[in-house]
C-alpha cells in the first residue's frame, strides 16, 4: 500500500506545472540592446529590474520566491559593485536554489555597429574614458567574455530590429511555458561574416549554384523552382543524410548537457538560394524529429538601422 501511495504521489507532482521562479538575467555588451530585452520581457508579463546592485540581487530574488511574479534583472558594466566572478558566484547560488529557474541571457552585437550606435547617439562608452571608443569597446568585451561563455542564450543583435528581439525573447522565455530546447537555424552569406552567435556552421558552397541560372537568380530558396535544382544536385542526398546524421546522436547530447538552444549556421557565397534551402529542408527533418525550431534567414530579411535595437544600453 505504501509503495502505491508513493507512487500515486509521485505521479500527482510531475503533472504539476513548474512553480519555479523564473530569473532572467540579462547582460552583454554595452550598446547590445539591454534596454530593449528589458522592455520586451516587461510587455510579457516580467516585472523588469535594470542595474540592480549585485549586493541586492540575492535578496530580491528571495522576496520573489513564492509569488506568482517573474523578474528579468539587467546587469552590465555600469551596475554597482559589478564583477564578472560576482555575477558567476551570484549566477551558481541562484541554480543551487530549488525554487528558482535562472537563465543567462548575453546580447552581443559587432564592433562596427557597436561604434556606429555610440556615434549617433554621442554618448561615451562607459569603459572608454579618455581614449578612443573602439578601445572602450574592445576591453568591455574582454572582460564580459566569460559571461558570454556561461550564457543559456546569446542573442547577436547586429541585424536585429526591435521587432526581431521581441519575437526571439518571446519565443524562449514566455510566461507559463517550461524553458525548452529550441534550436536556431541561420541561413547567411559568407561574404558578410559568419553569424557570432553560431554553434555549428555547414558550408553548402559545393551545391549546384542556382545563382548561374537566368530563371533562378532572382528567386531565393524558398521557391519550389530553386529548391527542385538544389535537390537534383548529385551530391545533395549524400550530404543531406549526412548532415541528419550527425545532428542525430548529438541533439541529445547538448540537451542532457543543459543548454536550452543551439544555434546552427548554414553559409553559401549570397545567402539567397542554397544555404535557404538546406536551412528550411533542416528545420522541416528536425521537426518531424519533434524539434522546437525557429529559421532565420538573416540575407532575406529588411536590413534594421545600424542603431536598432536601441542606441543606448
């Protein structure tokens, strides 16, 4: 009787939802869009707190425990006290802690466009002083570089629109919805950089090239046309079972690593046509997989001006 009792008891508690608190910690480089994050997790429901001191943190995450709030909290280099071991010390204390889930969210965002923000807006990076900004820049990422490495989630919002974030944001970190694997699929051009925030990167450059077909230059991997000659490529099966085969046995592997996405990158010369169609034919496999997948077709998309997000933070 015991053992049923138990057992039923065990059974009542997994099929309740996750009353964890939710903590989003949210920091990165200055000028990456913290502000912006902060925002949108507030349009969905969290109650936003921006550079908390990190002597507080402790305490306001304890006075949350138990209510039916959630908190996303930003930190950077411009919060009291502020130290990259602190945050990690904070960071390990908070997961020791049964009541709370604690994520770690770093947006990123390139140099170039770091600067380009800073000028527009004339502010001075904290970290520059007296010398020149790409100095500030350059040392801020420096030092921020072990947070990057700690992140649940690295958000690079070099091509972002606001917009863009929202939907991102709201995808990982919805109110009531359990912190999933989600898997990024990138579609890029090499010839304008290897996406930051990669994972795995696939180079489809040795498929036919539908580029060098009158009828199919200007269509992109999304159209039937272009995907029938990509997929009558001799070489295209061989690859594609392949690459499915690879990802088969290390899916698992990252999930029971406890990291909550990876993102995986495929690069062709233009970023129109091949590496769409293999990113799109991927996402439809890791579906039927029961994969939680969002595509990004970073050369297809309206390029944002070089200040969004935000400007400021």
């Amino acid at each position: 009787m015991t053992k049923t009792a138990n057992s039923g008891a065990l059974a009542t508690a997994a099929e309740q939802p996750d009353r964890r608190l939710r903590v989003v910690l949210i920091t990165g480089m200055s000028g990456a869009g913290r502000s912006s994050a902060l925002k949108a997790l507030e349009d969905i429901g969290y109650e936003a707190v921006d550079n908390l001191p990190l002597s507080l943190l402790a305490s306001l995450v304890a006075s949350t425990v138990g209510t039916e709030r959630s908190l996303a909290i930003g930190i950077d280099i411009r919060t009291r006290d502020f130290g990259v071991e602190s945050i990690l010390q904070e960071l390990d204390a908070l997961m020791r802690d049964p009541g709370t889930d604690v994520q770690l969210l770093f947006l990123d965002c390139e140099d170039d466009t770091l600067r380009l923000r800073y000028s527009e807006t004339r502010r001075r990076h904290p970290l520059a002083g007296d010398r020149p900004l790409m100095d500030g820049i350059h040392h801020e990422r420096r030092l921020v570089s072990p947070l990057r490495a700690r992140a649940d989630l690295v958000i690079d919002t070099t091509g972002l629109t606001q917009n863009d974030l929202r939907r991102k944001l709201g995808q990982q970190y919805a109110i009531g919805a359990e912190t999933s694997f989600t898997l990024f699929l990138v579609s890029f051009a090499y010839r304008n950089g290897v996406p930051r925030e990669s994972d795995l990167v696939f180079d489809v450059r040795f498929l036919d090239n539908p580029h060098y077909k009158a009828d199919l230059r200007p269509l992109t991997g999304l159209d039937p046309d272009v995907a029938g000659f990509i997929a009558r490529d001799p070489g295209f099966t061989g690859f594609f079972g392949g690459l499915t085969g690879l990802l088969a046995p290390l899916l698992p592997r990252f999930r029971n690593e406890g990291k909550s996405y990876l993102t995986i990158s495929v690069g062709c010369t233009g970023g129109q046509h091949r590496s769409v169609y293999v990113a799109e034919r991927l996402a439809r496999w890791l579906r039927d997989q029961g994969e939680q997948v969002s595509v990004t077709h970073r050369e297809l998309m309206p390029q944002p001006p070089k200040s969004a997000p935000d400007a400021d933070h």
